[in-house]
C-alpha cells in the first residue's frame, strides 16, 4: 500500500480514494488514523481479489443502481456493498486476518 497526499484528486466530501495499489489521502493526518487506514485496505483487498478492472465496473454499477434506487447520492454511496463491508469493518483490525474471500457479497 502505497499512500499518497493529495488534496486536488479527492471529490469534496471525501477523504480518500483507494486504486491499488494506491491510497490517496486528502489530509496529511490521515495517514496515523488507524480506522480510516483499516477501511481502505479493506477496498485494497477487495480490488484484489476482483482483479481491480471489475471491481471499478461492479462498484460504479451497484452506485448508480443503489444512487436511482434512494433517489440520494449520499445513501448511494453508502450502500455500495464494497462501502458497507468497509465501513462496518473499519474498527476490527483483525478483520482482514479473518475475511473470506468475496466476503462482501454478504453485503448486497
């Protein structure tokens, strides 16, 4: 995992972006926060495990079907099964010692 500082990539609302093997970082301090660093391996190692080409295909087709589905982007986003794995794992730092592979298919 490599992670980069960079405020100009990251879409206003955010604070990360994940492209394995990338971690992209909006704020410097970001870079010490265990849970956010937790919650973006989580994204690597599901682009992983998608070969990363179908996991950016799944993950913005289950966006704009999740986005026209509650009419909200915000929720759209928030329920992206890749997000909601991520998110409700992002304070078990063991969990990825432990995940099954295409663990977020639990999610959908």
């Amino acid at each position: 995992m490599y992670l980069i500082h960079t405020k100009y990539l990251i879409p206003k609302g955010y604070r990360g972006l994940t492209l394995y093997p990338f971690v992209l970082i909006k704020y410097k301090q970001d870079k010490t926060n265990a849970i956010f660093i937790n919650h973006e391996k989580i994204h690597l190692r599901q682009q992983l495990e998608m070969l990363i080409v179908p996991f950016f295909i799944w993950y913005i087709l289950e966006f704009v079907w999740r986005w026209m589905k509650f009419r909200n982007f915000h929720l759209g986003y928030r329920n992206i099964s890749f997000e909601k794995e991520a998110y409700y794992n992002e304070t078990d730092f063991d969990y990825l010692k432990k995940r099954k592979f295409f663990q977020f298919t639990e999610y959908i």
